[in-house]
C-alpha cells in the first residue's frame, strides 16, 4: 500500500491513467487541467506519466472540480462522472428558466465573473 493514497502500486497507476482519461474526456490540455486544480504543469504530466502517484488531495481536487466519481478514480468502478456534461447543462437550463428574469441576469453576471476568476489564474 502506498501510504499517502491508500492504494496499491498498481493501483495507483491505474489511477494516474484514469487521471489522463478524465483530461481527455473533458477535451481540456494539462495546462488547462493543471490551472483548474491548482498544480503546476509539470505535476499533472508526471501523474500521468506514472512518475508521480496522485495523493487523496489531488484525487479529491480532480473529483470536485470536474465532477469525477471518486469511486471510478481510484478502482475503475462505475461511471467516470457523477453526472454527465450534457446531463449538467441540462440541468442549468431547466434551473435557469425557473428564474424570472432580474435573477436571470444575475445569474448570467455571476457566471461571468466566474470565468473572469478562471481565466485571470
């Protein structure tokens, strides 16, 4: 047992794959990957290159961030996401047109701001 993760050696290559699997899913570079998790570059690319083994820390960042299955994340059970994009942006719209219009605009002023935020990191 690796006793910063609380999983096997092979498993934590399994781990660091799923890992490149989810940037992959998400059509998103490391850099992109590593900015939205607060890591450098070169962190993420050790993790999935198998030099690195990804601690509860990062796998818990990873899981909040892009709504990861952290079951899936550290076995390969299960589905990769909670809930899927589609399933997500199905549901802010449903949300979204519950609204009435003035919170509806501050809905849309506070998802600006908010890719303001990501994008200044």
């Amino acid at each position: 047992m690796h006793e910063k993760s609380g999983y096997s050696l092979n498993n934590a290559m399994a781990v660091n794959e799923r890992i490149r699997q989810v940037r992959q899913a998400l059509n998103i570079s490391q850099t992109d990957f590593s900015k939205a998790i607060c890591v450098s570059n070169g962190y993420t690319a050790e993790i999935e290159n198998g030099h690195r083994i990804a601690n509860d820390r990062i796998i818990r960042l990873i899981c909040l961030t892009f709504g990861v299955s952290e079951t899936w994340l550290k076995t390969g059970t299960g589905d990769m996401f909670q809930t899927s994009p589609v399933e997500k942006q199905e549901r802010i719209l449903s949300l979204f047109n519950e609204l009435n219009p003035q919170f509806q605009n501050y809905a849309l002023a506070v998802i600006d701001r908010l890719l303001q935020l990501q994008n200044d990191r």
